[in-house]
C-alpha cells in the first residue's frame, strides 16, 4: 500500500455525481452545423488553412499551429466550410473569436488515417504527431500535450495520470475510465515511452471505485506495470499541484513546473486521446461531455467538437425553469454567454442552472478577517490578504504575497462567511498584472526604438559633418595643387620676401666673419 | 604626540584612497534617478509635457523643472507613480489634458501620396514606406503619440482606439449589486446609493 501525503486545506461540497453515473457514455448524433474555433487550447490561435466553399473531410487538418504553444484544428466530420468568421464562444468575456462554420454532409468520411506504433519513433517525431493531431490537455486547461513532453534534459521520475476528477458534478474522466480503460492505459503507455518516466501512478479519487477497477483490470492485461492509487476524495484534490502532492510528496516549488521536481501529469482523457492519435491516426474530435443540473437525463455524451451546445442540452432535457448555463463545474466554471456556443476540447461538463440548484449568491458584506479561507487554501495562501490587496489594486504587495501560486480554485470563495466573490479578485489582480507586464514591454520596446532613432540622428549629423570638414579640407589640398599664375602683387611680395632672406643671410655672414677675425686676432696677441 | 599625528594622518590617507579607488570603481553612469523616473513614464514620446521626449521630461523632473502632473498618458497611475517615488504630494492632471484611451494610428492607404512626412514626425519609427510610396503603420511598434497626424499634407492618418478584444480582454473589477433597501427618506436614499458600490 502507498503511503499517501495530505496537501493543506481543501473542502467537501456536495459532489452530485451520480446523476450522470447511472447511463453509459452516449454518441451524440450528428447536428446540422458545428462550429469550429481555432482557437481552442492554451497559447496562439491556429491559422486557417481552408477556405470558405471548401469541401473537407472528416480530420481533415482546417487550422495550423502557429507558434511554440499552439495546436491544430481539424474537421470533426466532412462537408462543407460555409463561413470562416468572427462568432460567440465559450470565453468568460463573451467576445467572440475565430471559427469555421461546417455543414456536414452526413457521410461522416474520413481522410486517409496514419496508425503508427511509437516505439519506431523518436520523441521529436511523436510530440510533432500529436502536434498535428491537435491533443491538447482535457482536464479543462487545453494546455497542448507535445509542449508538455518536450521537457529538455529533464529526468521524469514519475508519470501521473489525473483521474481524479475532484469538481462536483463532473464525471467525464469517470465514465470514460470505466468504459474505455484499455485505451488510457495504453496511452499512458506512450506517454511514459515519450517521457522516459520510471513509475506511472493513475489517481482517482476513492468515489470512483468503479473506474479503478476498471483502470486495474486494463492494466493487468496488458501486463503492464502501471499503479492504481485511491486517494480521498477531497476538493480540489485534482489540481495538478496537489494530486502530485498526494501521491508523490512532493511540492512544486512557487514559480516552477512539475518536471522540476522530476514528475509530469496528464489528465486520463488525453492518455485516451493519445492513444486514439498514435495508435488509430485519429486527430482529438470529439470528446466526453457530462451534461447535468437542472436536466430530465443527466448523461455522458461522446460528442464532436464544433457540436452547440443548445444541441446537447436538448439531448438532456434541460428543465423549464433553467436559466442558465455553466461550462465546467460548479466551483471553476464559467457561464456561457450564450447558449449557442459551441462545443471545444476544454468543454468537460454542461451544467443546467436554475434558482433552486444555484440559489442567487447571498450579498457580499465586509471581510471580518475569520481566515477561515486560510484554512480552506490548498496553495498554503493567505487569501484574505491577498483579497485586501486585490481590492485595493496593491498589486506590488499581492505579486509578493504570491498571487499567481493561487490556483482559483474557489474553495476561500466557497467558505467564506462574508460571501466575498474572493476568485474573481485574484483573477482581476492576475490579468490586471499581467497587463500591466505587457505594456511595460512595450514601453521598453518604444524606449529602445526611439533612443535608436536619436542615435541615427546624432549619427547622420556626425556623418555629414565628417563628409563637410573631409570636402573642405579637400579642396584646401586642391588649391595648393593648382598651378594658377601669381598676381604681380603677389610676385612683388615674394621678391621683397626673397631680399629680405638674402639680407640676414649677408648680416649672418659677416657678423662670423667679423668674429673669426676677432679670435684670430686675440691668439696673435697672447 | 608626532607618532599619534602620522598614525592618523595614515589612516585618512589609505580611508581616502579606498574612497577614491570606489569612487571610480562603482561610478554610476548617468543619474539613476532620471532612469527611475522614466521608468515611471509611458514611453509614448508624444511630447504632450512640452518636452521633446520622455528621456528629457525625466530629467526635468528629477531636476526639479518640471511638475509631475504633465504626462496625460501615463495618466493619474503614473502621477501617482511618480509620487510615490519622489516622496512628492500627488496632483491632478495639469492643464486641460484628458487621457485618451489607448489608440494607435491608421493610414487611409488609398489617399496617402508618400510624402514622407509622417516618417519624419514618428519617434519610434513605427512607419514604413518611401518618397512617392504608400506608407503603413506598424500597429505593434506605434505608442499613439499622434505626432503623425498634424504632418500629413492630405489627412489620411487617423487614430484608432484598440478595441477590447479576446486576446487583450481582461477580468474586470468585481462589481455586483447588493440587496436594494427599502428607502422612505433621504437618508435612506443616501444609504442606497452607498449600497451601490462594490465593498471596500
């Protein structure tokens, strides 16, 4: 038995996973448009690489990755592209970004697709395929996965794979492990070939004894030495932080990243989906959605990305006193701006909200300073301090009170006596920071743009002083040179020069002449 | 008494010459005080201070020529800024300047003749192009001095504010409604009123 670690904190809300555990994982059939965002995952915007009118089939590559941190973007089924345009998506600003619109034609036809086996592949190879194959993390981030793998000369120790599914409601993670733990496996085969990993340890949180049966009995048939561990169910016992505190020991020192500390996580969905892009040729288009709350069929969907999500919620059966909808769980999701947005490889879970399930927020009142939220803080924060801050745009002192280790995990939130919306402080002092950060580079930028451009001035006058002084010394030269008649005056004042040079050289020879015959003449007289 | 003398005549020599030997050792260049301060400042060399730059407005500051409370686009933050930084009382915007928000500058490419004129004016060089050639900004390098668009024999430069888009968005200051009391006098109105605003 391992010997597990406890991180500092937590919280138990209500897990309402159940709901959605009673059906098996459901294909949603195919809608009559999707939408397609290119920008999807963490980092830059893929660029589009089709055109409107456009015939595509299905994993046909529509977006290329543009940039270190960026992914692709492929068809989730075959039609035809009718609009590449600016349209709403799932993003806390409710702004809208670039998407394909696609009309499927219904054959659902796919491109030629590439099985590989990794083991025939360097790590480069393998972590451009999945590149291409556009595999980004589905623990919500969308971090892509070859940027994860590409660790240097790091040595993984230990390989963990997030099961752990702590959000209430959610059961994405869970219904897959128990439907499709083959395929995990496997895929954390690969990535533990790609990393080099000595152990690979799965952790799931110990609600979920399903899954880890299913996750044991996988890896016993594939003969394989992978590691279940049951850890307690504690919220948010599967941000990546903690669980590689609870399995591992180990903290991730402020500032730094997991393989610092020898250790790498990924969620399950992205082993499986690993496994669908190397071992099938299969780009991520589709994924496990859980839509629940105030709905008639809480259920697991399989559905392609692109697919609205007005779509999947009818498929549920939203309840006619929903009024709204939270992409995520309860405790980090965001309301959808609009119920039309479309489906993405982040959407893990659709929550139909209502006034009875999510009773309005009672009014905030002042912070009473209980630290209640201190104890809640599984980053060992201070939040109450760090709220002060925030409120007051003290950013200097919120930065060193190590603002950016805060997680938004919403357990201060959830505790908080004073009902204080505390994440949504930390997130506005976060980007405010980072704003901030952003133009003071371009300030810097412009700063040396515009010494550089006083320096060319001082530098072209520098130049065409030199050019003067060289032409003017030039013709100085030139004038010497000329052999030009001199004017009688001129003539007249070098003769008179020449008599006076004749006349001291009379007056020198005579004054030692004079002298000679002085010495001779006093030699004689001694 | 003389030994007493030579011993510290002695000592304020070798003192002295470990002084001498920092002084030039760890010579500051330029005034540190100057570069702080331009820190502080904007970088968008508008000359709205009435100085030819942001370098020279720091240096009249930290000279003691000029007021804090003269740069519209490092705007109340950065007086504040610098306030702090002078140990100095803050002020308000000087003269009528108002901050604008942040904007860059656009050329009407179809009516721009290529004069060069606006090249000349821009001091970051955030302009391309060339005599009897279509000129362009360079979007990323223009800090939206709006030095170009006085130039321009043909008016084609106009400023455009940058629109709040995904990739600029941020989270804005939490701000939501409290419960609405019931008011029957004025100073419950007033009580109400308080009541609108965020805690804190």
């Amino acid at each position: 038995m391992r010997k597990l670690n406890h991180f500092h904190g937590g919280i138990h809300p209500p897990s309402n996973k159940t709901q959605s555990t009673q059906v098996a994982i459901a294909h949603a059939p195919l809608p009559s448009k999707l939408i397609v965002p290119f920008h999807q995952h963490a980092g830059e915007i893929a660029k589009p690489v089709v055109q409107v009118g456009d015939h595509v089939l299905k994993g046909q590559l529509i977006g290329m990755p543009d940039g270190f941190v960026s992914s692709a973007v492929h068809a989730p089924t075959s039609g035809t592209i009718t609009a590449i345009d600016l349209q709403l998506i799932a993003h806390p600003s409710g702004l809208p970004n670039l998407c394909a619109t696609l009309i499927p034609d219904g054959k659902d036809e796919w491109v030629e697709r590439k099985a590989v086996d990794y083991r025939d592949h360097s790590q480069p190879e393998l972590q451009q395929l999945l590149r291409m194959n556009g595999v980004v993390g589905l623990g919500g981030a969308a971090f892509p996965s070859d940027v994860k793998l590409r660790i240097g000369k790091q040595k993984i120790k230990t390989l963990i794979l997030n099961g752990a599914e702590c959000e209430p409601y959610i059961t994405c993670d869970d219904m897959l492990m128990r439907e499709r733990a083959n395929e995990i496996v496997q895929g954390a085969q690969m990535l533990r070939f790609m990393l080099d990993a000595d152990e690979v340890l799965y952790g799931v949180e110990d609600n979920k004894p399903e899954a880890i049966a299913a996750l044991q009995q996988a890896i016993k048939e594939s003969n394989l030495n992978h590691d279940v561990v049951a850890i307690p169910t504690v919220y948010p016992g599967g941000s990546a932080k903690q669980l590689i505190r609870v399995l591992t020991g180990l903290e991730v020192p402020s500032g730094k990243l997991p393989t610092d500390i020898g250790v790498q996580c990924f969620n399950v969905a992205t082993a499986y989906s690993v496994c669908r892009a190397l071992a099938h040729g299969e780009p991520l288009l589709s994924r496990i959605i859980t839509i629940t709350g105030n709905v008639r069929r809480a259920q697991n969907f399989e559905a392609l990305i692109g697919t609205p999500i007005d779509y999947l919620v009818a498929l549920g059966e939203a309840l006619s006193d929903t009024d709204g909808y939270i992409m995520g769980g309860p405790m980090m999701g965001i309301p959808l701006p609009s119920v039309h947005v479309p489906v993405v490889k982040a959407t893990n879970c659709i929550i139909a909200t209502s006034a009875k399930l999510f009773p309005q927020p009672q009014p905030s009142m002042p912070c009473i300073r209980c630290t209640r939220c201190v104890e809640a803080c599984p980053a060992d924060l201070q939040p109450q301090d760090l709220y002060w801050f925030a409120q007051s745009k003290e950013f200097g002192k919120a930065q060193k009170f190590s603002l950016f280790d805060c997680i938004e995990c919403g357990a201060c939130s959830y505790v908080c006596p004073s009902h204080i919306p505390l994440v949504q402080y930390y997130r506005f002092a976060k980007s405010e920071i980072r704003a901030r950060e952003h133009d003071k580079q371009l300030a810097d930028q412009a700063r040396v743009r515009h010494e550089f451009r006083e320096h060319r001035f001082e530098r072209e006058k520098q130049e065409k002083a030199d050019k003067l002084a060289a032409r003017e010394a030039a013709a100085q030269a030139a004038k010497l040179a000329s052999t030009q008649p001199l004017t009688p005056q001129q003539l007249a004042e070098q003769a008179d020069l020449e008599a006076r040079r004749e006349h001291i050289r009379e007056v020198a020879q005579s004054s030692v002449e004079n002298t000679a015959v002085e010495n001779t003449t006093e030699r004689t007289g001694n | 008494m003389l030994s007493a003398l030579l011993v510290m005549a002695g000592i304020a020599i070798a003192l002295g010459a470990v002084l001498g030997y920092a002084a030039i050792k760890f010579r500051v260049e330029g005034n540190p005080l100057v570069d702080k301060i331009d820190a502080i400042l904007p970088q968008t060399q508008c000359g709205q201070c009435g100085f030819p730059g942001c370098k020279p407005y720091a240096t009249a500051i930290a000279a003691g020529e000029a007021d804090i409370n003269k740069c519209p686009p490092g705007g109340e933050e950065g007086i504040h800024k610098l306030a702090e930084l002078l140990g100095m009382e803050f002020k308000p915007l000087g003269g009528n300047a108002v901050p604008k928000p942040k904007s860059v500058a656009f050329i009407d490419e179809a009516t721009c003749i290529g004069c060069t004129l606006c090249i000349q004016a821009c001091p970051v060089d955030a302009i391309a192009g060339a005599a009897k050639q279509m000129h362009t900004i360079i979007a990323a390098e223009c800090t939206g001095c709006e030095l170009c668009v006085a130039p321009c024999p043909v008016d084609c430069i106009s400023m455009k504010v940058i629109e709040e888009k995904i990739t600029n968005w941020k989270w804005k200051y939490p701000v939501y409604a409290l419960n609405t009391v019931e008011t029957t006098n004025v100073a419950g109105a007033a009580l109400q009123k308080t009541n609108g605003r965020a805690p804190g």
